[in-house]
C-alpha cells in the first residue's frame, strides 16, 4: 500500500510532497558522490566508508552551521539556489582550518510547506557546495512545519564531517613572532552579519543596480569555500593556522589562530575590500571597529606561516595577499 494520508495533508503536511521534492534532488545528490558514500539518499542513516590509509593517527573533525538571517533576503528575492552553497561552506570552511579534509554533509530544512521544486532548489546549492569541497552529501531531512514557520519560509542548516592525522592539525602553539598573516579574499559579505545589514537595506530597492550585478544579488553573493586552497598548504605544511573569518569579524576569529601572548599587526593599506563594505558603513552610519568586528571586510580566511614560506603560499592561493605580521603583545588585533 502507498504511503499517503489525507488526514495529515488537511492538517498542513503533505508526506507525497517530500518524496516529490527527493526524486528531484537525486541528480543533484548524485554530482556529490565520492569513494566513501554508500548506498544512496532514503535510509535512516547516511553511510560512510571510512579510508584511512597512509594516516598514523585520524583524528575525525566535525562542524555545524546554518545559514542565518541572510536567508531572509532569499525569501524577499525569491532566488534558493545558492544558499546551499552558504551552508555547507560555514561548516566545511571550520572543519579546514583545523588541517581536516571533509568528508561528507548533512543537511537539515524546516519549513512550512514543503514545495517540491522549491526544496529542490535549495538543495542544489548544498550539492554545489559538497562538489566544491570534496565532501558526499549522504542524507539530510526535510521537515514540514506548519505553524511554526510561514509557509513561504525555510530555515537551513548542516553538518559536516572531516579527517586529518594527527600529527598534521594545524596548531597555533607554533605561530611565533615574524610569521606572516595570509589574506585569502571573500566573495563579498558571505553569510555573518546580515541582521545589521537587513536593517541598513530594509528601506533600500534589493533590485537597484550595483556593480556588475544588483544590490540584493550582490549581497546573496554565496560565502566562498577554501578547501581546494587550504588543502595542498596542509599537505605541504606550509602554514601553522588558520582563521575564518565569520562572526565576529576581525577582531574575534583572527585571535583564535594566535597563542597567548601574540597579536597581529594588520596594515588597512594592505586590505582589497570590496565595494559593499563601504557602501554598508556609509548607508548605516556604522563605525569602523564595528565593521571589523561584525563582517570579514574582503577577508574571507587567513593563514599564518613562517616568512621563509609566504611567497610560496601566496603563488598556490589566487589573489591572495599579506595582510600583517604576528608580534608580541596581548592586544589581539592592531589596526595600524
């Protein structure tokens, strides 16, 4: 007998509506498979085989996140496909900067009511993602939840699972003083601070051009993944530790790549940050320390390494630049 009920659906649940919205997801799914993903989308739970040779000691990473209030700016602008992209990167672009390689994703979507190709939209972005960081989506859960959400709304988050042996963790008990501070530029605002930034837009047309593009595309711009670049640095051990820079900007997350008793010098000079940025401060009125301390600034993650090895980090990461040096001193981050 066909699992269906009409008794659920009249109360806001639509059970066929899910198993539409997995038959569309199947060849998105499909693009993410790696070695290890066994057997496919529908179990209870997401299969893994785990390689682990050539490792003297794994060491299993794992992160979670979600895509916050920037979701908002999806609904007004009814576009779903890139926020995928937004989630699996705040999860995978954690797990690297501890030396991990991802594994594999899940991912988790509330709404309201469950639109099929809506839902498949959204997951399209999170395959995106998957393809772009090496990690197998291998099963996920859509929850249809009327009453708690609008229907046209949806809330995403994820998980993500990764490896690195041991003696291979980046570790920041090495950064010394004279080591340089890597920049690795961001796609633009990512996905942090988009509470400060509805209000600064909330009056302003999303559809008003800006750049080569909108105002609203602009700022839905998906949060750049840096496994492809951090990877061969881990490999090569080029590199002591690394920030992402999310929440909490600069002056919160570049600190937790240093030891005790290290700040870094940063030189404002130095920094390419993109035209939003000053467009957000102006249109807002928001000072200077509050801009580095809520957005990356154009600085999406940073690495510290030896002087001896910058050069050879910046030729393996497009576009990068050095941002500072590290110096004695509890003063965290020094804007100079």
């Amino acid at each position: 007998m066909k699992s269906y009920s009409e008794s659920y659906k009249a109360s806001g649940v639509d059970i066929t509506a899910g198993y539409k919205a997995v038959e569309l997801m199947k060849a998105h799914i499909a693009r993410t498979l790696t070695q290890g993903a066994l057997g496919g989308v529908g179990g209870f739970g997401g299969l893994f085989e785990l390689d682990v040779k050539g490792m003297e000691q794994p060491v299993l990473v794992s992160g979670t996140d979600g895509v916050g209030t920037k979701l908002k700016l999806a609904f007004q602008l009814g576009r779903h496909g890139t926020v995928g992209i937004d989630c699996v990167a705040m999860c995978v672009n954690d797990v690297i900067v501890c030396g991990a390689k991802p594994l594999f994703f899940l991912d988790y979507i509330a709404c309201g009511k469950n639109v099929p190709e809506k839902i498949a939209s959204i997951v399209s972005g999170v395959c995106e993602g998957c393809v772009q960081s090496g990690a197998a989506l291998i099963g996920g859960e859509t929850a249809e939840m009327p009453g708690f959400y609008p229907e046209d709304e949806y809330d995403l988050a994820g998980f993500c699972v990764g490896v690195v042996d041991k003696k291979n963790i980046l570790d920041k008990a090495l950064v010394r003083p004279g080591d340089a501070l890597i920049a690795l530029p961001s796609a633009g605002v990512h996905s942090n601070g988009f509470s400060l930034i509805r209000r600064i837009v909330k009056d302003l047309d999303l559809q008003m051009p800006f750049g080569k593009s909108t105002l609203g595309e602009t700022l839905l711009t998906p949060t750049k993944i840096y496994v492809r670049e951090l990877l061969p640095l881990i490999g090569q051990h080029l590199i002591k530790s690394a920030a992402h820079i999310t929440g909490g900007g600069f002056f919160e997350n570049i600190p937790r790549s240093l030891p005790d008793g290290l700040s870094v010098r940063i030189e404002k000079a130095a920094l390419r940050t993109p035209e939003i940025f000053s467009f957000l401060q102006e249109k807002g009125n928001i000072p200077e320390h509050d801009m580095f301390n809520t957005f990356n600034m154009g600085v999406g993650m940073t690495v510290t390494c030896a002087p001896e090895n910058a050069l050879k980090v910046l030729s393996l990461c497009p576009g990068s630049y050095q941002l500072g040096q590290i110096a004695e001193g509890n003063e965290g981050v020094i804007l100079q």
